[in-house]
C-alpha cells in the first residue's frame, strides 16, 4: 500500500511473499465465477501495485462478473483511471475519512486528502461512476456531514459507512475507537444523513458492523 492509515486492519505496506501471482489471481477469478459468484470488488493495500491488476480486471469481466474497485486514492491518476475503465472497472469507490485535516491523519500522509478528491474527480472523468467509503471513528464523526457534501459535490452514487475496528493499526490508537456511548451521537447522524441520501439519489449502504437494514 501506498498510504499508512492509522486505522487499517491489515497493517498493509510492503509486498507480502505470498501474495498471489498474476496467473493465481486470474485462476481465483475463474473459480468465484464458476461458484456463482457476480461480483467483485478489488481491494488492498492498493490494487493498482500489483503488477497484474489490469490483467485481473479483465479476467473478472470476462466470466461475465461485475468489477470494481475500492482504493486509497493517492495514486490515481487520469492515466490510471482511463485504463481501469478500459479493463472493465464499472465503479471506483474512494476513502474518505473525514475533513482534510482529519483524513490525512487518519492515513498518515500529507496531501491524501487532496488525492481521494482528484480520484473521484478522474473516475468519474473516465466514465466510470463514483462511490466514497467512509471509517468511523472518534476523529471522523464530526465530520460526517461535511463528507456527504463531498459525495453530492463528486456525483457520488453510493457511501459506504463502516465503524473503525480495533485490530491491525486501529488497536494501536484505542483513543480513535468509537465507545459504545458515542454511538448514541453516531446513529442519529447517520440516521439524517440516510434521510438526505435519499433525496439527493445516493444510496448509503452500512456495513456490517454498523447494521444491514
């Protein structure tokens, strides 16, 4: 991965010695399509420093499943968006975790921020739709409704919320975590915000550990 966010479950950085070839990858996507499998959504670290990734997209679409991707953004460029919708990308979902102040702290880099903005502004400059992911956290909840004005601003048609999990380099900052007694502030907000998705045509989807409707 490209970023270092304080909040990533994975601790994810540098390659792994196991990561899955190209081939191995191509072979996983043939088998979720011959289980039935409709959609796939390509996640990191950052996906687009595998070597293969464009091979993969390609080979996801070729079985006939629904590809996106779901990215960081620090390295999405207008080049890299047009060939992610070349391969087959459908949509691009950006991380947005806060204001700019609050998300470049939460991924560790200066400048993150102004990144995730010009990605969603290069997807959906390629073609593709646009979505934004959000963590919630103790940095992070106050800034939710400034965060839905960056979806209405970037024609975004989906957001994802999900709480902040304590493990990976989340557990290293137990003061970023959600209390129990915040979600009593939380679950109202979001509440309002599903209301003002609706009516601007946004679908916000929780996730799992926020509650499926």
């Amino acid at each position: 991965c490209d970023l270092a966010c304080r909040h990533c479950g994975s601790r994810a950085g540098g390659a792994r010695p196991d990561e899955l070839t190209t081939e191995e990858a191509c072979d996983l996507v043939r088998q979720m399509a011959e289980l039935g499998v409709r959609e796939v959504a390509l996640i990191g670290g950052e996906v687009y420093l595998h070597d293969g990734w464009l091979d993969v997209v390609r080979e996801v679409r070729r079985v006939g499943m629904q590809c996106t991707i779901v990215t960081g953004g620090r390295g999405i460029t207008a080049e890299r968006a047009r060939a992610a919708k070349a391969a087959g990308v459908q949509s691009m979902a950006v991380s947005i975790d806060g204001n700019e102040r609050t998300h470049d702290r939460l991924r560790g880099f200066s400048g993150s921020y102004a990144a995730a903005r010009k990605a969603l502004e290069h997807a959906r400059d390629a073609g593709m739709q646009v979505a934004v992911n959000t963590q919630i956290n103790r940095l992070s909840m106050l800034d939710l409704p400034s965060i839905f004005d960056v979806l209405v601003t970037s024609k975004a048609h989906g957001w994802q919320v999900q709480l902040t999990v304590p493990v990976g380099r989340a557990a290293d900052e137990p003061d970023v975590i959600l209390q129990p007694y915040d979600l009593l502030e939380v679950f109202p907000v979001l509440a309002a915000l599903k209301e003002r998705c609706i009516a601007a045509g946004i679908k916000m989807m929780p996730g799992n550990n926020v509650g499926y409707y």
